[in-house]
C-alpha cells in the first residue's frame, strides 16, 4: 500500500542538530542521518530506519523524528509512525517550525485511516493484588486496559504476572487495517502457595501439617484406647463387687483380683482420656495455626472395635 509522504529534502534535513547539542553528538547524529538517507535513496528502508533511531538519540529533532516516521510507513510500522508524526509535530510547533510541523501533520492525518487497535481486557476477577500485564515487553498501566491503542500490524506478545500466581502468556495477530482484542485470563494460583502468602511446599511448612495430623490421630487413638479400657474397669468392677461379703471385704482370691484389674483399668484409662485428649488438641492448634493445603482435605471418622479395643479411627487426606 502505497502512503504519500512526500516533503521538500530541504525541509526533511532542517534543523537536524540544535545549538545545545554536543559538538560530537552533532557530528555523530549527522554521519548517521546522511547513512539513512542513502539507504532511503537505495529503497533499502530495513536498514536505514535503524540508522535514524541512532541518529535521533544524538539529536532528537523534528527532521530526524520526520524521516524515521516516514522511513517506518516504508515498512509497514503504522502505529509507531503515526507516533513518531506526533512527536515531530509537538517538537515543531515549541520551535515555531510551521514548515516541519505542517508536513507532521500532513503524516498523521493521512495515516489514521490506516492504523489498527488492539484492546487488552483485564477483567474485575483478573485484576489480583500485584498484577502486571505486559505487551511487546513493555509494562501496560491499569489505565491502558480495556482502550483501544493502536498498535503495529503483525504479531505482539502479550504477558500477565502477579505474586503467587502463574505466569501467563498469549501471542495476538493483528491484521491491517483490523481491530483485535485479547482477554487476559484470572491467573491461576501457583501449586506451592496459598493465602497470606505461605508456601506449603517448605519444609517447616510441611513438617507441621504432617506433625498435626500424627498428634490428632495417635490422640484419638489414645481416646480409643481409653474408652475400652474404661468399659473394661467398669465391667471389672461389677465382678469384684460380686464377690464382696457382707462386711465389704473380699471373700476369694477372685474378688482381689477383679478388684486389682479394675483399678488397673481404671489407671490406663484415666492416663489414656488425658494423653490423648492433649495430643488431640495439639493436632488442631498446629493444623489451624499452618497454611491451608492447595487443595481441600478431608477427614472421615469410623468407629474402630477390635475383641481388644473399642474407639474411633479417622481416615484423611491432604
């Protein structure tokens, strides 16, 4: 597609190095704007926009700025070469180059027609603590989601990062003269962290939520355990009574040994309730106190009843 961008040489090279600039900065930035015109000459337009983007770090004026715009319409570049018509224009009206600025302003009107958007949306649900969205490696503000800005024709790599979250990425064709939109995505959480920012891949981390889970179970274990031999002094106790005389003393060997069982039982099962009820809390204070697992667990309690013991088991996973 052809662009007619034509303006007298005179005005192209005018005021190509301001008073101001560095002997040596003036004598760089005009060996590389006289190179880039060459290759102009020679329509050989890839290798010379990139000698009037050195000359301009030398001497940004409205007649490099010009010729690197229209340099970039050669090929292709609309978005950046409406920009750099922009540029020029701003620079020129300050210096009341009426000429310069005419012929900016002649470049950007008759680019518009031409230019393509592209629209980065970020969505009320995507927009995380810390997030950052990227476009062609550069940061885009929050102020730029959702607005149409025009871009370049062809491809543009589009990226997302926030804290504790994964890393997205997406590469977005724009056609010419189009209009193109690209959604980034809520960022999915990463596998090793959870809320307040604790990694539950760390080993301190891990080790306490293994640690609660062993002092909850061998608690309720203990419960169990506990809770039988309760029964069973309970039932000793029942025997040895049975032997009693009439005064309360025992009348047999039988009955001192109940009576010997039943204490005993009575002792295991005392010491089991008091062990395992502070294992139990143990478990919990360390399991409320660690991060939460990336993914739900679970926990089932089933009644545990063995010819020697009588409790619950518990059953989970995380």
């Amino acid at each position: 597609m052809a662009h007619r961008h034509v303006a007298p040489a005179v005005l192209l090279t005018l005021a190509l190095c301001p008073a101001s600039a560095r002997a040596d900065d003036r004598a760089a930035a005009q060996q590389l704007f006289q190179q880039g015109k060459e290759l102009v000459r020679a329509g050989d337009f890839a290798q010379a926009c990139p000698k009037f983007e050195a000359a301009e770090q030398f001497s940004a004026t409205p007649g490099v700025r010009l010729n690197l715009a229209e340099c970039w319409v050669k090929l292709g570049r609309t978005a950046s070469a409406w920009g750099k018509f922009d540029e020029a224009l701003a620079m020129a009206e300050r210096a009341g180059d009426t000429a310069a600025a005419e012929v900016a302003r002649a470049g950007k009107t008759s680019l518009e027609p031409e230019l393509v958007y592209l629209t980065v949306v970020v969505g009320d649900e995507a927009r995380v603590p810390g997030l950052e969205v990227h476009r062609d490696g550069e940061k885009l503000p929050p102020a730029a989601w959702g607005v149409a800005i025009p871009v370049d024709p062809g491809t543009h790599d589009l990226s997302a990062d926030a804290p504790g979250r994964k890393h997205w990425s997406e590469t977005a064709a724009v056609a010419p003269r189009a209009k193109a939109t690209v959604v980034v995505p809520t960022l999915a959480l990463e596998a090793t962290v959870v809320a307040g920012g604790q990694e539950t891949g760390s080993p301190r981390r891990a080790t306490q939520r293994i640690l609660a889970w062993v002092s909850g179970g061998v608690g309720l274990a203990g419960i169990g355990v506990a809770s039988y031999f309760a029964v069973d002094a309970i039932s000793k106790k029942g025997d040895y009574r049975s032997h009693l005389n009439t005064t309360g003393q025992c009348a047999d060997a039988t009955c001192q040994t109940d009576s010997h069982a039943a204490y005993v039982a009575g002792n295991v099962a005392t010491g089991g309730f008091v062990a395992g009820g502070a294992l139990l809390a143990a478990g919990v204070v360390l399991f409320l106190t660690g991060p939460p697992p990336p993914h739900a667990a679970t926990a089932q309690f089933l009644p545990l009843i063995t010819p020697r013991i009588a409790g619950l088991g518990m059953t989970a996973s995380w």
